[in-house]
C-alpha cells in the first residue's frame, strides 16, 4: 500500500538545514497495524504527514497503491487525501463550534455525496465509536475520550483504506487510550491499514510491527512477536 524510497525532508531555518527525515525507506503492506517510536524530535509526525499527503517531501519518492504521488498536483492530493486516508491526532482537531454530527459530516462535503448518505455515514461512524448518544454535543461538552473517539468517527466515516494516528492517546489517561486502542484494533480486524505514533510501549504493542526513529533516520523495524 505504502513503498517510501530514500526520502528527505529538509527545513531551512535561517542559515541552517535541518534534516527532519534523512533517506527513509519503508515498505507498508494493506492491512497492516504499525507503530512507530522514537524520542521527540525523531521525525515521526514529519513521516506521518507525508505519508497522509499533509506535506510534501524535499527527495526520494512516495508510492501510494502502486502511483508515485511525487508527481500530484495539489489538487489530487486532497483528493486522495480526502478519499483514502484519515487521520486521527494527539489533540482531536475538532472544530469547537460544530457539534459532533457537524464536525465528522465535514469532511464528507467534498466527497460529492448527497446530503442524506453523508448524514448516514456520519452517524453509522458516531455509532459504531459508541457516541450514538452524543451527536449534538460540542466538544468543550465532552470527555476527552469521547473527542477522540468523534475524530475516530470523522476519520472512518469515509471508508478510508488507511489510517495515520499520531499519538492518539498522548492527552488521554491509560484506561481511556486503552478504549482508544480497541476502536483502533477492531478497524484493524476490519482490514483497515493502521500507521500509529506513540511514545508509550503498552500502546505500541497493539502494532503487528514496531518502527524505531532516531534524527530522522529509521533504526530498527521488527515483527512484533508479542502482539
Ligand atoms: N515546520 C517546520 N519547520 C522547521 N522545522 C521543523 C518543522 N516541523 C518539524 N521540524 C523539525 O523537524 C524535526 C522532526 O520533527 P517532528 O515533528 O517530525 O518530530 P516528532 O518525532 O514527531 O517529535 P514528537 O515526539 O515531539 O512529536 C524536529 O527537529 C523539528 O524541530
Ligand atoms: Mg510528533
């Protein structure tokens, strides 16, 4: 699903280069769930962020489903962006103003589906993450737990193939990311492709295969024999 070839990704800060990613190789097979460490600073969120065509790399190449996305414009990178991947972060990224419902139809209205399946979809998602109680709640009226789990609703709600979850449980307490970490593994059964960050090695354990960043490099990728 994912083949990345020595990529880099190179930030200019006055009069210094700083290699956020230097030649990262990785190869992701659909259906996988990977986690990846490293301490802060390693280049985990600037992978991630590639990887989900939220930025662009300086070298090498991406090949998303077999096509080098090197060479998308931005246009089709929403698109695929839009259609294919969702993601989930550390501090939910909810529009504070739109309630639940509101906030996981978002990204359905670029999607070219009608009013009615779009509002299908998002409550399928709302129920599915256990929030079919919640939807006209803002997110200042919920639970830490329960926000994450509107942005796992909006994430899932447009059937992506993958999903990028940066630190999805760094602002939760444990039993509340263990929650978390379930909804995560259950898509996972269900064939989702699962890229995860996290600092903490409970979490990661839920990974099939555990990646090792170090100053932008990739220092060790493992099967994970305890999952
Ligand atoms: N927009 C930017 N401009 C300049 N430097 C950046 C930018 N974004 C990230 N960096 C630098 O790139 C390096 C990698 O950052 P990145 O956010 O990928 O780290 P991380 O592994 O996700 O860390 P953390 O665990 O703290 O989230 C860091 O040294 C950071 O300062
Ligand atoms: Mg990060």
């Amino acid at each position: 699903m994912i083949k990345i070839k020595s990529l880099s990704k190179e930030y200019i800060m006055g009069d210094n280069k700083l290699l956020a990613l230097n030649e990262v190789n990785i190869s992701i097979n659909a259906g996988e769930f990977v986690s990846i460490m490293g301490s802060s600073g390693s280049g985990k969120s600037t992978l991630m962020n590639i990887i989900g065509c939220l930025d662009v790399p300086t070298n090498g190449d991406y090949f998303f489903r077999e096509n080098n996305i090197s060479s998308y414009s931005s246009n089709q990178l929403a698109e695929l962006r839009n259609k294919d991947i969702g993601f989930i972060f550390q501090n939910f990224n909810l529009l504070p103003r739109l309630n639940a419902l509101e906030n996981v139809i978002l990204p359905l209205l670029y999607s070219g589906k009608s009013f009615k399946e779009r509002n299908t979809l998002a409550l399928d998602a709302l129920e599915n993450v256990g929030l079919g109680d919640r939807i006209y709640h803002r997110p200042n009226q919920l639970s830490g737990g329960q926000q994450q789990r509107v942005s796992i609703a909006r994430a899932i709600a447009g059937s992506p193939k993958l999903i990028l979850a940066d630190e999805p449980t760094g602002a939760l307490d444990s039993v509340t990311g263990i929650e978390i970490m379930k909804i995560l593994n259950d898509l996972n059964l269900k064939k989702i492709t699962i890229v995860l960050v996290t600092h903490e090695d409970d979490i990661a354990n839920y990974g099939s295969r555990i990646i090792k960043m170090k100053d932008g490099k990739i220092i060790e990728d493992i099967n994970n024999v305890s999952n």
